[in-house]
C-alpha cells in the first residue's frame, strides 16, 4: 500500500523538478526575446539579456540583471509619464547602451541607462542633437500636455536656427511610481531645460523593454 502511494507522489515531484529547471533555462530566452522583438519594431538591432532565479520572477517584471545593446532604433518620443520604469525597477542591476536611436526630433547617438545593484538612482548619459526648426515643430504640434506648453515657446524661439544644436550630459533619475523624474547633473542646452526632455527621451525607450 506504502509503495502504491509513494510511486505517483514520486513522479509528481519528479515531473515538478523537470518543469521548473525548464522554466529556468526557457523563460530567460523567451523574455530577452520578447523584448529584443519590441526594441526593434521600428527597425535596428538589439541583443538583450536577463537572468532571474528563480526565473518565475520574470512574469513579475522582477529579476537579477537585465542588460541590453542595440543601435539604430527608432521610437516614439512621449512624456515621460508612461510608468515604464516599472520594467526595470525590479531588477537589482540594469545596464541599457543604445547607438543611433532616432527619438522624435532627436538623434541620439548615445544613450546609456545603468543602475547598479541594490541602487535605486539611475546614471543616465545622453550624446544627441535636434534641429531647432524640427523641435520647435515637434513641441509645438506633436506633444501636448505640460511638457509641450513649457518647451513649445522656447523651440520656437529657436526656429530660425539651421544648424544642429548638440546636446551632451550626464544625470541621475530616479523612478517615482515607474515615471523617469531626473534629480541632478542636468541644466539647459540652448534656453530649453533639459531635465523634461531627458524624461522623455527615457519613458520613449524603456516603454520598449
């Protein structure tokens, strides 16, 4: 009777074991893939990887490491107010490095995300540039809301300009509720404050992960 009982518990554990180390080796790939998919959408390369254990975090948006690369990626530039930090804050480490994203008015040639672990502040670096003509038409048509009523005015004023105005800096932001909100290290580029721009920029990509 003993054996009787103890043979289908027996297989029940052993089919538990088999199905969780298969959740661990596949759900990582699955979710990198997902997400790699998303990035490029609107065309450009991506790798990404994840780890998690156990991997079940993942469904979660939670995990050990997330790093992605990619170049060439095309978004939609929003308002910062997506909640898309959510993707990221649950992992203890992050290290996003994109080349070549086309963001709205943006080119950004550089632009880099890394939290370390245990870490709640993010290191942000963006290298881009945007035409005044474009911006002042972006802001001033594309983006409603708060940020385009405070940078629709001043892209305006710059309108006249035909050359390139670069843009290089270094800040730190943190996540409020999964919103980007930049707390130092950032100012202005020609007039225009730099610290929504930078929010939108981040909620743009990271909506993709």
């Amino acid at each position: 009777m003993r054996r009787s009982v103890a043979l289908p518990i027996g297989i029940v554990v052993a089919f538990l074991i088999v199905a969780l180390a298969l959740t661990q080796l596949l759900l990582p790939v699955l979710a990198a893939s997902r997400i790699q998919r998303r990035l490029t959408k609107g065309g450009g390369s991506a790798h990404v990887s994840v780890h998690a254990f156990p991997a079940l975090r993942l469904l979660f948006h939670e995990g050990d490491s997330i790093r992605v690369s990619g170049s060439g990626l095309r978004v939609q530039l929003g308002t910062g107010k997506q909640h898309v930090l959510k993707n990221l804050d649950g992992f203890g480490s992050a290290q996003i490095h994109l080349r070549d994203v086309a963001a709205g008015p943006f080119h950004t040639r550089l632009f880099t995300l890394d939290k370390a672990a245990g870490s709640s502040t993010y290191d942000l670096v963006v290298q881009a540039s945007f035409s005044p003509a474009r911006l002042a038409s972006y802001f001033g048509s594309a983006l409603g809301g708060s940020l385009g009523g405070l940078l629709g005015g001043l892209a305006g004023g710059l309108a006249a300009g035909s050359q390139p105005v670069p843009v290089a800096v270094q800040a730190q932001l943190v996540s409020e509720d999964g919103n980007p909100r930049v707390v130092g290290g950032v100012g202005t580029v020609a007039g225009i404050p730099m610290g929504p721009v930078l929010e939108a920029v981040t909620a743009a990509i990271i909506a993709r992960l």
